[in-house]
C-alpha cells in the first residue's frame, strides 16, 4: 500500500471532540508553565508598582499579598508581558522610599 495515494481518514465526532479537548488542555498547561517560569517580585510594594505600570488596580478587596502576587502574574502571562519586574524607575523610587539602595530592591525578586 502506497502512501502516496491514500486519502486522509475522516475522524469521527467523539475523536474530533478529544482532539478539542486535549488542544484545550495543551494551551492551559502552556499557560501555567508561562506563569510559574515568569519571574515577579516577592516584595509587595514592588508587586504594587508593577501592577501600577501595566494599568491595573493595585489592590481589589480582601486580596493579601499572596493572592496580589498572583494575581499580577495572571495578568502578566494572558497579556504577554514577559517581565513581572517593575521598571527601574519604579524600583529607584521604591529605594528611596524605603532608604535602600536601587540595586538592593530590584535584587529582591
């Protein structure tokens, strides 16, 4: 048998149904394994200027610091944003803020 004239098979509903599935549940792996590889900051004044820079509440009500660390990673992965890190204008205004030094803050992720 030649492969060369074989016609594609047809596949029915239900293997139409689980390739779906499984693209679907590729593309949510693929979007956890972006969010655990992409590195945000653990300090929360920096995660609170991060958050500032991309356009997004720096606080929704009852969040904790965790859930806000998350949260900014969520948003970061669905919007592309490769960096979690605030901008380093963002971490020298956090360093004088807090009396530390520029390359002290941003070393803190």
């Amino acid at each position: 048998m030649t492969t060369a004239n074989a016609a594609p098979l047809a596949l029915s509903g239900a293997a139409q149904a689980e390739l779906q599935r499984h693209a679907d549940a590729r593309a949510t792996m693929d979007t956890k394994e972006a969010a655990r590889r992409l590195v945000v900051p653990t300090n929360d004044t920096l995660v609170r200027y991060k958050l500032r820079e991309i356009g997004e509440p720096i606080t929704l009500f009852g969040e904790d610091n965790g859930q806000r660390r998350a949260r900014l990673r969520q948003l970061c992965v669905a919007s592309g944003i490769t960096n979690g890190m605030p901008s380093d204008d963002s971490v020298r205004r956090f360093a004088l803020l807090t009396g530390g030094e520029a390359g002290g803050a941003g070393a803190a992720a």
